[in-house]
C-alpha cells in the first residue's frame, strides 16, 4: 500500500484493521518489520486527530499529521534499508537521503538540506 499523506496513514490503519475503533492503538503491518501505528500522545497533534506513523523496529520514522506536516528521524539507523523505507513512504514530493551520516531531504527538484530530529515539516 502507497503511504504518503496523513489521510493515506489512516486508510492503512482502517484497511488492515476494519474492527479498529475511535482510539485504538493497533499496529498494521506494511511490511518485514514496518508497522503503521496510530500514536495517542506527540508534541505537534493538534488534539483533534491522532498522529500516524510509519515503525521499524519501534522507530517512528514518519509520523504524518492531520495539518499536512510530517515529522522524520533516521531513528539513529544511517542505513541504505532506512533511506529505502523512508523514500518508499514519503510525502508526495519529498526525498530523502544520508550524506556524511546526517539525514538530508529535498522536496523534489529543490536543493537537498539537513533535516532535524524532531523537526515538523510540511
């Protein structure tokens, strides 16, 4: 399934799991050791919606919002199966990549910059 929106986030939760209600918290498998997750407690959620995240090995990757931002960490893994995942379920227009171990991004056909840990972006 092709994750790249909040709204994707959230079909994949409800495709997986047609029980989930309201407020649970049930992984959806996407892939080997890839979860989509709902997360009940993030420093950016608006309080009306819950976050979703895409989780490796208990990493949350990337977490989309219900505003359209997203927030990406490497989860401390500069690896080539990271930059894979996390390229595979990207926003719509963004790239990522590992430079000198540091994680970079790039909305398409922009010059690529260093992203933060536990930035927001939109």
């Amino acid at each position: 399934m092709k994750i790249s929106s909040y709204m994707d986030c959230r079909k994949a939760l409800r495709t997986a799991n047609p029980e989930i209600n309201g407020n649970a918290l049930r992984p959806s498998k996407l892939a080997p050791n890839v979860q989509v997750v709902e997360l009940l407690h993030d420093v950016h959620n608006d309080g009306l919606s819950q976050p979703c995240a895409i989780r490796v090995y208990g990493a949350d990757l990337l977490t989309y919002y219900s505003d359209g931002c997203f927030r990406v960490t490497n989860g401390g893994w500069p690896t080539p199966t990271t930059i894979r995942i996390l390229n595979t379920y990207a926003p719509l227009d963004w790239e990522f990549r590992h430079r000198g171990g540091k994680l970079e991004g790039r909305k398409i056909d922009n010059q690529w910059r260093e992203l933060f840990q536990n930035a927001v972006y939109q």
